[in-house]
C-alpha cells in the first residue's frame, strides 16, 4: 500500500491546489509555489478542481472565480462541504468588488485576493504561515 506524502511529514511543504483556466496564470503559479518547495497539483476546471481537492485533499487551494464548468464560488461550497475546514481556501480574481467579496466569504473563501497581487503574497504572507 502506497502512502501519500504529506506536509506535515515534510516540514515547510505544503500541499497546495491551483484551480485556474488560464494556462499561463496557472502553470507559472504552480511553478512559483514548486519553487518554494510546496507540492502542488493544478486543475483548469471548477469540476476538476472539486475531484482533484477531495482526491489531493490540500492544505491550502488557490482558485480562481471565473471557471468552466462551474464557478469559482461551488468549488469552495463543494470543497468545504467535503473537507470541513481542514484545508484553506483562497480566492484569487481579477474581480474585485464588495459583492464578489461577500459572495466569496458566504462560500467558503479564507481569504480573497485580486490578480496579479497573489504571486507577490504567496511567498511573503499567505503559503508560508499555514
């Protein structure tokens, strides 16, 4: 039987889910993120990013709001609902507006953050005080 490597047996890693459709926003989050030596898997897709979470089950997912197949916002209701509050969960958009916000608190979202500004806070604040 195979186990799964997880962060708290790895120290400073975290596990760490990027739902994003952009390509390039997402492989050069990935990329950051592998950079500072977290383990991180990527999804294109609302749908891809509920399966992937509860297959993954991260510490932490990074997702944007403007998704195929379904938004943003039920990926966090759907994830909260299977994993609880043992993952945290960030909206990363190029929306920024009250209502995206508070839509963004009633799914689910820790914290809520305007594109480009989480590549600078990944490293500083957000990843590393999980």
């Amino acid at each position: 039987m195979q186990t799964k490597e997880r962060p708290a047996d790895i120290g400073l890693r975290h596990a760490i889910l990027v739902v994003e459709d952009n390509r390039d926003g997402r492989e050069s989050l990935k990329q950051l993120l592998e950079a500072l030596g977290h383990i991180v898997r990527v999804a294109d897709t609302g749908p891809e990013g509920v399966r992937l979470a509860l297959e993954f089950e991260p510490d932490l997912a990074i997702i944007d709001l403007g998704l195929p197949g379904f938004d943003g916002f039920e990926v966090a209701k759907r994830i909260r609902r299977s994993l609880g509050h043992t993952v945290r969960l960030i909206a990363n958009t190029g929306y920024d507006s009250p209502d995206f916000r508070h839509d963004a608190v009633i799914a689910g979202f820790d914290e809520y953050t305007v594109k480009p500004a989480l590549t600078l806070e990944c490293s500083a604040t957000t990843i590393l005080p999980l």
